[in-house]
C-alpha cells in the first residue's frame, strides 16, 4: 500500500469506485499522521479521519467537499517544514525531543 505519493493520487484514491481504494487512501492518511509532528494542521487531520468516510457519492457535492478537505490537509502537513532529526550519542539522554517541529 504505502504511502501517498501526491495530492492528486490522494484525491483518485478517494474518488475511486472501489471502496477499498478509499479505505487505502484514508488508511494512508493515519500513518502520514504518524510521522507528523505535532502541530494544529496535524490535529485538525486526526479529528478528520476520526469522523471516517462518509456515504460515497462522486456527484454529491458534499463528498467532493469532503475529498477536496482531505487533500487540503494533506498539502498543509506536507508544506511544513520538518527539523532534522538529531543524531544520539552518548552524552544525550534517550527519550527526549523527536527532533520534530511544527511552525503552523
């Protein structure tokens, strides 16, 4: 499966007929929250997988809103600017900053 390559992948995988082309694609959006550092547009992605896939109807105007609304949120995540993650050496304590920040 792995994950999304493009916004526009995203929105095929969304709009595609076979439902579990979606269930992928939303799949694929839980674990960019994974690597995600935290920060508001992050959160804001979580609360919409939360909520799941509504009814699949690819002429309802609402459903293309939902879709547009997901992809959105998936440029947001991927405009941020990711930190470099620190190497460890010995003098540093394990367990502490992820080297992951968020300037949302």
């Amino acid at each position: 499966m792995g994950h999304i390559t493009n916004a526009q992948a995203l929105r095929e995988q969304l709009m595609a007929p076979q439902a579990i082309e979606r269930v992928h694609a939303m799949h694929a959006l839980e674990l960019e929250l994974e690597e995600a550092p935290a920060c508001p547009v992050a959160a804001e992605l979580e609360a919409f997988t939360a909520r799941g896939i509504p009814y699949y109807a690819p002429d309802d105007p609402h459903y293309r809103e939902w879709v547009a609304k997901a992809v959105t949120y998936w440029e947001k995540l991927h405009a941020q600017p990711h930190a470099p993650v620190p190497s460890m050496t010995a003098s540093k304590v394990r367990g502490g900053h992820k080297g992951k920040v968020c300037l949302d």
